[in-house]
C-alpha cells in the first residue's frame, strides 16, 4: 500500500540536542510538507519542498532544518535553537497543487 | 490573510443523528479546500477534497459542500456512529494571502457520538 510513514511515533530528547525526525512516502509525489501541531493551535507550516533538491521556509521555520535529497524523502533536524520543540510533528505530500494532501502518523517529541 | 474558522470548537450527539460541521473562510479566491478527519494521537485522513469550480463532493456517508461566494462548507454527516468520533478539520488552498503554500487550516471540531 502506499502511504506516508514518519518515524519513530515517539521521540524523547535532552534539551540542547539536535533530533532528526523520519518521513518517508512511496506516492511518488513531488511536493512534501512538514507541520508542528500544538494544542489549540492548530496546524503550523514549517518547511516545504515542491521537489528534489529544492525548498522553502514556512511559517514558523526558525530552529528548524530539512533536507530533500530523494523525491520519496523529507527529514526533519529540531535544532537547539528552537525554543518550544515539544509537539506533534505531521509530515504531508501531495501530488499537484490541486490535488489532495496526504499525511503521515506523526512523530510526537518531547524535549525535557 | 486568509482565515478559516471552524464552529463549533466541539460537538456531541446522539448515535444516529445526522449532522452538520461548518467551515468558514474570509478570503473567496480559493483553489480547493479539503476535508480531513484526526483521531487522538494520529495524522491527518483526508476525507473530501472540493475544487473551486465544484459545489459539493460525496463519499458514502458524507457529503462536503462549497459556497465560494458566502465562504463557507459544510460537512454533512448522516446518520452518525460511535466510530465518527473524532477531530474534524477543514483547510483552504487559497489563491493568496493563506499560510507559506497557500493552505490555511481551521482549528478543527471535536466530535463525540454518544452510544
């Protein structure tokens, strides 16, 4: 079955350590996301890529890296420059601008 | 910018009901918006997705509909089920003013059906 999977689904650091969050799809799609979900905050865009090799800051990128090497992977670093790095993470690709978006299961980090 | 609002923040019915969520938007010039539903310590399922040009879209139970004029959707759901508990959340791709990429989410409503 194809599908977006991130890994781990749980992910505990030491504050002051980077951390590097999975997500890999097989919908050989072009466009990938990564989004930071927090309680009555709803979803909060933070890297995107449209394809390999290429792309771009969202919302809320500062303390946070990415890299998109392969079409079919878009890791995540945390760095230690980011302030409030608890959260559920939502890795997402689509296909075309119009066409649905589709996410993964989440990694949830807890930085203590 | 865009703004999309989702109302209310929370909802519970009986089984068996059938019921409506509604989704705001402030800007109309909008490319599609989608339908996902999220289950407690889960991702995102995408449920309905309406372009622009379309006024509503169905998939068995639901059904999703678009008035770009008033900016608005609603997801209909009939005949409700304990299984449809969950957090709904709607999000717009819109042709400017959204988040980075265009998309703004709304916040989502919390779903309980009642056995």
């Amino acid at each position: 079955d194809g599908g977006i999977t991130q890994s781990p689904k749980y992910l505990f650091r030491k504050e002051g350590q980077n951390v590097t969050l999975s997500c890999e799809q097989n919908l050989n799609h072009d466009a990938m996301y990564w989004y930071r979900q927090d309680p009555g905050q709803g979803l909060r865009l933070i890297y995107y890529s449209q394809i390999v090799n290429d792309f771009q800051k969202g919302d809320i990128a500062e303390g946070y890296s990415v890299s998109r090497e392969k079409k079919e992977s878009f890791p995540l670093t945390v760095t230690s420059a980011q302030k409030n790095p608890t959260a559920f993470y939502l890795c997402a690709s689509r296909e075309t601008y119009n066409s649905p978006l589709h996410f993964g299961n989440g990694t949830r980090l807890t930085v203590t | 910018k865009q703004e999309v609002t989702q109302i209310p923040a929370a909802l519970s019915v009986p089984e068996g009901e059938n019921l409506v969520l509604n989704c705001s938007f402030t800007d109309s010039a909008i490319y599609n918006l989608q339908w996902f539903r999220q289950d407690p310590g889960k991702g995102l399922t995408s449920l309905l997705l309406i372009q622009s040009s379309q006024r509503e879209q169905t998939s068995g139970r639901l059904n999703a509909s678009l008035d770009k004029s008033s900016g608005r959707s609603t997801l209909y759901i009939a005949a409700s089920q304990p299984g449809d508990s969950a957090t709904y959340l709607c999000a717009v791709r819109g042709q400017s003013g959204g988040g980075a990429d265009g998309l703004t989410f709304g916040k989502g409503t919390h779903l309980i059906i009642q056995p």
